[in-house]
C-alpha cells in the first residue's frame, strides 16, 4: 500500500465515523489495520522491526535499515537517551 493509499483509506475511516457508521473502536481498529498494512508494505533497504522486552520501548514498532538502527529508533521514540546515565530498556528487536 502506498502513502496515498494509506492516508485515502484512513480519510475513508474517519469520514464513516463521522457519519455515525462506526464506533471510536471500529475506527481505531481500522486505521490500525492501515497503519500496520502501509508499514509491512516498504520495499528497498528498510524493513519494520517490532521492540520486545521491557517497558516503555515494549511493542514500539519502526522503520529502519538494520537491527541496530531500529534499536536507535525505538529509544528515540520513547525519549531514551542512551548515552545518559539513565539505564536503558532491556529489548530485542524482531523484523515484522
């Protein structure tokens, strides 16, 4: 699925909610489903790796080119510093 696609078919989600054809959880689940449709559809160099272990990192999901460049996403996107003195989370990353 394309970025075009993706954003049409989450328009398509919020304009049902909107109408009062689904719920808040329906539409959540359905931008959801996009959401993770778009992301497990890259193609090229980067592919999407899950985080598996403690929290807050735990089921952060991102783009990256190797482990190791998902491992420095998934810190950024929780706001870890890991050059800080602040222990960092004890995770694993899987490619999805």
């Amino acid at each position: 699925m394309d970025r075009i696609s993706a954003l049409r078919n989450v328009e398509d989600a919020l304009r049902a909610f909107e109408e009062g054809e689904t719920d808040l959880a329906g539409t959540e689940r359905r931008v959801a489903a996009v959401l993770r449709t778009y992301a497990t559809d890259f193609d090229g160099e980067d592919h999407v790796f899950r985080a598996v272990g403690d929290e807050p990192v735990h089921g952060t999901v991102v783009v990256a080119s190797s482990a190791p460049a998902a491992r420095e996403r998934v810190l950024a996107a929780a706001g870890i510093d890991p050059e800080a003195d602040v222990q960092s989370p004890s995770f694993d990353v899987d490619r999805v």
